[in-house]
C-alpha cells in the first residue's frame, strides 16, 4: 500500500468552556521557572514565554483513501519542512514501510537535525503508525508488542493537589517557581512550596519537582539537600540537556532521590549518550518531540537494557502516550498533565477518541490505529506560504 | 528487509558442490538465494507452509 498525500494540518476542534463550577486551574497562573526566567520582565505562567509555539498536525493518506493522523511541536517552523521537505521524500513509498521512510527522514535532515525538524518528523512518524494500525485493523499497542498491562498507571502534574486527589490520582509532580538566580530566598520559598505539597498529599503519596533546567548542576545539588526531608520520588530535568557531565556528577551526588530527564532530549543518539553515561534514572522522551514512537522505541530498548525506567514526557494525556505505556514493561507510568481547570472534567481537552484518566489510570483505545475519532471536517490544510516544495528523483 | 542498519545476511552453504540451492533442503515457504540475492515471502507472518501434520510433539531427544 502506497503513501498517496502527505499534508501538514490543522485541527479545528471547538474549545470546550469549563462550567460554572469550576475555578482557573493551576496551568492558567502559577508561575513556573525556565531557562528564559533569568530576564524577569517575562511572564512565567505557560504558554507566555517568549519562544511558546503551538502544535501541528500530519495527515497522511494511503493510495485506498485511509488515512493517519500525527502531531508535534513547534508547529509553524515544522509545517514548512514536512508539506515541502518531508512529503515529496516519501509520498509513493511503501506506507508500512516505517523503518525505511524515518532513515529517509534521518538522512536527508543530517544538516539540521535535532530540535525543529526531529519534532516534525516525529509528526510524520506518529501518522505513520496510525495508518499503520488502521490499514491491519490492529490497536498500535498491539503492533508494538503490547499489551503489557490492562491499564497505564498515571502520575498527575500540577498544584491543584487537592483537585488531584479527588480525581483519585495518588502520584503528584508539582512546578517549581525558583531560578537560580534569585538566591537563598527563592530557595526558601521553593522549600515552602515543596512542604505544603507535601503536607497536602501526606507522607505514603509520590512527589516530584520539576524546575524545567531553570538551575545549574551545584544549586541543584544545594536545593536536593534542602528538599531532601520531603522525600521527592524523582527531581526532573534541573540541568539543561546538553549538560552531560553535570547531570552525571548530580546523579552520583543525589543518592536519596532518583534523577528523571529526557524531554528536551532528540533523537536516539542523545539518549544513547545519557543512558551510556549513566547519567539518569528515568528517561523521559516526549514522543511528539523526540523523533515519534519508531524512535521512542528505541530509546526505550538503550533505557532497558541498562536497567532504566522509560516514562514518556506528557504520555498519558496523548494516545501515542498510552499506546506505548500499555505495551511497553519497562514503562508503568505515564504523565497526566492537568490542563483543565478545577471542577472541569479532565477529558475536555481531549481530542475525540482519546479516553481520560479516571481514578489515576488510563485504558487505551482498542480500535485500530491510535483510535483517535475526529471528524473529517475538522481536519483543514495548514495555512502558510513563501516556501516552495522540493522535487525530489523518484523512489 | 527491514531494518536499514542490517544491509547484508548470511546464507551458509551446507550443501556439496553442484547441488542446486532450490534443491537442498529448508523450510517449506522460505525463499532460495538466486544471483546472490533473497526475496523474502511476503505471506502472513513468516510465510513457512510447514504442514500440520509434519509437527510432533518435541521428544526430549537432545543432539
């Protein structure tokens, strides 16, 4: 079966308004430290930073009029290279063909890859597999060596603790409002922060803290020692990713937390570095950024093979996300990120076909493909222009 | 076939001189070297016709 289009897409789906008995949830205020908070005249609530991106989508319809869907980061600068770049590389190929379309993907990008393009290609990939399974009628969980298990286990993130816990999540990573240049005070109240936390979900729950490479390698050390009474489960990406040596001695200093990073990380080739530098406890790909599921795969098995828990970034809110926490051993948990307000159901963000977290776990969809169910009229071309598309020899 | 780090295989030759590879035996459905090269079967799974009634029960014979 022949890949018939490829196209960058948009989704028009209709935003669901939260009720009246809801209140804004944690994701609309709370501000939350990145690299980009050393120049405090930025806001630090998500989605305001300077550098924010929104997402895209990837349609790709085989020769019999199926079609698969996939997104991915950074979709604006993506969308150029995949209607140009990607599309006229692989359309006439052989659409299950994925191992050989993502090294033609691999190859061509060997100037620029990483980053942008290893997001668009993850995209592409995610459509891929989707197709895939719709075309053999199959689950993707199935077709990855899944099921592992009935259910994924998930862990929610935010500060709505209280919120959390009464949707029945027993597993909590909270945000981290301090950047290491604000000294001993932000320390304090980033201690403050952490305490509360955990006074709010009690001594047996898991708590993690996430300051998204907002510190260096010795004041992340200084605030492990500090948080180390509140027993954290794992301290996340506190070291930019290209920091390999500080993410090593971090990890041989911090014996009584584990060290989770991952989600800036690109490509099989970064994390082969990281798991060969046994510089990491838990990795943790984002499946929309890191190269899709054929490369996540991969990381996975480098992770497994060193004895290393593969938690995929924002798995449980994304269907690749649950397809590959269902199958995989190595992976019982996924990430809930909760971005609906308090009071609102936590599905309503979802895209059709995507089921929600209920009591702390998630049942994958078992139709074919991902099982995502959105309408044919929501589906509408990516709107951009000036680049023209490349013509490449033919397969 | 499928993997694209793995462009090569072995075939290792049990066979005398002057036999034909189509005509030594293998497993019923797998494919025979011809110029150097294999096809492999594009039927479900492995696409080995072994018949049902050519497999027994292992009988714990080691060697």
């Amino acid at each position: 079966m022949k890949i018939k289009n490829v196209r960058c897409v948009h989704i028009n789906a209709p935003v669901v308004k939260p009720g009246p008995d809801t209140r804004p949830g944690w994701n609309t205020h709370a501000p939350r430290s990145q690299p980009i908070a050393r120049y405090p005249y930025f806001k630090r609530v998500d989605g305001n930073k300077p550098g924010s991106t929104s997402k895209a989508w990837v349609q790709i319809t085989a020769e019999d009029g199926t079609y698969g869907l996939g997104s991915f980061a950074h979709g604006p600068m993506g969308a150029a290279l995949i209607d140009n770049f990607i599309a006229p590389l692989i359309e006439g190929r052989d659409a299950l063909a994925t191992e050989l379309l993502n090294d033609l993907i691999w190859r061509s990008q060997e100037s620029y890859q990483g980053g942008i393009a290893t997001a668009a290609q993850s995209g592409v990939d995610l459509a891929l597999w989707d197709l895939k399974g719709k075309l053999l009628g199959r689950p993707v969980y199935e077709l990855i060596g899944g099921p592992s298990r009935n259910s994924v286990e998930l862990y929610a993130t935010g500060d709505d603790l209280e919120w959390m816990m009464e949707l029945g999540f027993k597993r909590f990573k909270i945000s981290c409002p301090f950047f290491y240049e604000e000294g001993s005070e932000g320390l304090s109240k980033l201690e403050e922060h952490v305490a509360r936390s955990r006074e709010i979900v009690g001594d047996e729950a898991e708590l993690m803290l996430n300051p998204v490479m907002s510190f260096n390698a010795d004041l992340a050390l200084r605030v492990a020692e500090r948080l180390r009474p509140y027993r954290l489960r794992w301290f996340e990406e506190p070291l930019p990713p290209w920091d390999l040596e500080g993410l090593q001695d971090l990890k041989r200093a911090m014996t009584w937390t584990a060290l989770a990073t991952g989600e800036h990380h690109y490509g099989r080739k970064q994390f082969r570095q990281l798991v060969a530098a046994r510089a990491v406890d838990i990795i943790q790909p984002d499946i929309e950024w890191a190269g899709g599921l054929s490369e996540t795969l991969k990381i996975y098995t480098y992770a497994e093979a060193a004895g290393i828990e593969t938690i995929a970034h924002m798995g449980g809110n994304r269907p690749w996300g649950q397809h590959f926490a269902c199958a995989m051993p190595e992976s019982s948990l996924a990430e809930w990120f909760l971005d609906t307000d308090v009071g609102q159901p936590v599905g309503d963000r979802l895209m059709p076909g995507v089921p929600a977290a209920i009591n702390g776990k998630v049942v994958p969809s078992d139709a074919p493909g991902f099982g995502l169910e959105i309408p044919e009229e929501w589906i509408v071309p990516w709107n951009h222009g000036g680049q023209k598309r490349a013509v490449y020899d033919a397969p | 076939m499928a993997a694209t780090e793995s462009p090569m295989a072995e075939y290792w030759l049990g066979t005398d001189p002057g036999v034909l590879l189509e005509e030594t035996a293998r497993i019923p459905g797998t494919a025979t070297p011809v110029n150097g090269r294999i096809v492999p079967s594009t039927a479900p799974g492995f696409g080995m016709e072994i018949e049902a009634g050519d497999i027994s029960k292992w009988d714990g014979r080691i060697g």
